[in-house]
C-alpha cells in the first residue's frame, strides 16, 4: 500500500482533480488518470517535508460540510454589518492558544479561521504555540476563543491526532 | 456556442443565483470601501466575495447542465478560490500587521506580549 500510493488521499484529490478538469467521464479518461494519480505522488514525495495523515477521513469530510454553511452564515453577518447603517463595530486583536501541533492542522485550522465569521487570522506566536486573530465585532472575546475550540480545533485533534 | 433559452423553473433558478452571486460581490466590494481600517476591510472581499462567485458558479452549472452536457469543472473554481482566499488574507494582515498601520482607535488589543508578534527583537 505504502510503496505504490505514499499519499492515498493526494492521489484521490489528483484523479477527481483530473476529472473535473476533463468535464467527462469515460473509462479511457479515468485509466489515464489513474495513472497519473498513481505516478505524480510517487515522483514528488520526497519533496513532502510535511507529512501529515487524515485518520478519520468521514470526519474530514463532516468538517468540509461544516464548513460550507459556515462560510454561508459568516457571508450574511458580513454583508449585515456592511450594510447596517450604524458604525460601532467592535474590532480586537485576540490572541488563541493553540492546542493541536503540526505544520499541517495549524495551516487548516488558521485558513478556517480566516473563512469563518468575523475572523481573520494575522500571525503566529514566535514559539508557534498561539495565533493572533483580527476580529472584526466582538463582544466577548472568550466566548470566540471557546466557540473556535469546540467547533473546530476539537475536530481537526481528531482527524490529524495530534 | 448558441444562448440556449432556458424555461420556467431552471430560468428562474439560475437568474436568480446570479442575482444573489453578485449582489454579495457587490456588498463585499461595499464593504472594502466602507469599514474604517485596513484590517477591518480585510474581512469584506475575503469572505463576501466567497459566496459571491459560489452564487455564479452554482448558476453556470445548472445553465450548461440543462442546455448541453452535464459540467461541473466549475468547481475547481471554487476549489482554488477555498485554497487562495484565506492565504491572501492572512499575507495581507500580516503586511498589515508588520507595518504597523493605524488602527480604529477602538480596537481592543488583547495580546498578552504584542513584541512576540513583531520584527523587533
């Protein structure tokens, strides 16, 4: 298994890749790609210097979902507080203590956090152990902290398990 | 490739996700003029603009589904825009950041050491 497919779920996301990109399904296409999802993994992994492996893939995708009606709402708080008339937003830097390590999980977790409501995250801590997050309106910013915690930073523990 | 006309439901299906598509782009471009600092317009194009092409995207599919063959490569589109978005947000605060630009005087700073955010040592 290791030795023909070092990244089972890149060789996946190549050969869907592949697909969309073609626009057809047919058995021709689909061997052809297989192919190539087969070979580019193999011929660039020793350039992965970031190993990191989904160990629950259904939960990847539940996350992936999670994420999708997320991003939906986050859009409506934005464009509300665009276009309510009255300026008092209440913008804070927060400072998140990270739990999870890894290249990895911390890059997924700080891209969630820039698609989610009212976040942006801006840099991490020198020691790599915090993220400095931009919130646009924040009333109680222990209750964002707590809120990303359990939504998302739990879940991606338990996908990477790290 | 011909205009294919569209009828009753798939008409008003798609017209009316390319409305909500670029009524959000709109909104989205609203803001970045609007809100009062750079890391405050930040948020309007990063996320608005998500759900603004989402809203395109979902209706270019449905059209060239219905009138020629099914197609959905529109959604590498969005694939590269869920990769690109955050990581062009975060490069910008981050210039942002370092560069120390002025701030809405009620934004609250709640780091515990703001220096080991910074160049200086």
């Amino acid at each position: 298994m290791s030795k023909i497919l070092p990244a089972p779920f890149l060789s996946l996301f190549l050969l869907v890749f592949w697909l969309l990109l073609q626009n057809t399904v047919t058995p021709g296409l689909i061997v052809l790609g297989a192919i190539l999802s087969i070979a580019i993994p193999l011929y660039t992994n020793r350039g992965r210097d970031f190993p990191a492996t989904i160990h629950k893939p259904f939960k990847a995708i539940e996350y992936f979902f999670l994420l999708l009606v997320d991003i939906l709402i986050s859009n409506l708080n934005i464009a509300a507080i665009i276009l309510l008339p009255s300026r008092h937003i209440k913008p804070a830097l927060i400072e998140y203590p990270l739990d999870i390590v890894g290249e990895v999980p911390i890059t997924v977790l700080a891209s969630t956090i820039s698609l989610t409501p009212g976040t942006i995250t801006a840099e991490i801590r020198r020691d790599g152990r915090a993220l400095m997050i931009h919130a646009l309106n924040v009333e109680d910013h222990e209750k964002l902290i707590a809120s990303i915690k359990q939504r998302y930073e739990m879940r991606l523990k338990e996908i990477f398990k790290c | 490739m011909n205009m294919t006309e569209l009828h009753g439901w798939a008409d008003w299906l798609v017209s009316s996700l390319i409305i909500i598509g670029s009524l959000f782009a709109l909104i989205g471009s609203v803001g970045l003029a609007r809100l009062p600092d750079f890391m405050a317009r930040l948020h309007a194009p990063t996320k608005s603009t998500t759900l603004g092409v989402g809203g395109v995207i979902l209706g270019s599919i449905i059209y060239f589904s219905v009138t020629t063959a099914f197609s959905w490569h529109e959604l590498l589109i969005t694939i590269f825009l869920f990769l690109t978005a955050p990581i062009s947000a975060h490069l910008l605060a981050k210039a942002g950041l370092h560069l120390e630009l002025k701030r809405v005087e009620n934004t609250r700073d709640l780091r515990a050491q703001p220096n080991q955010y910074s160049d200086e040592d």
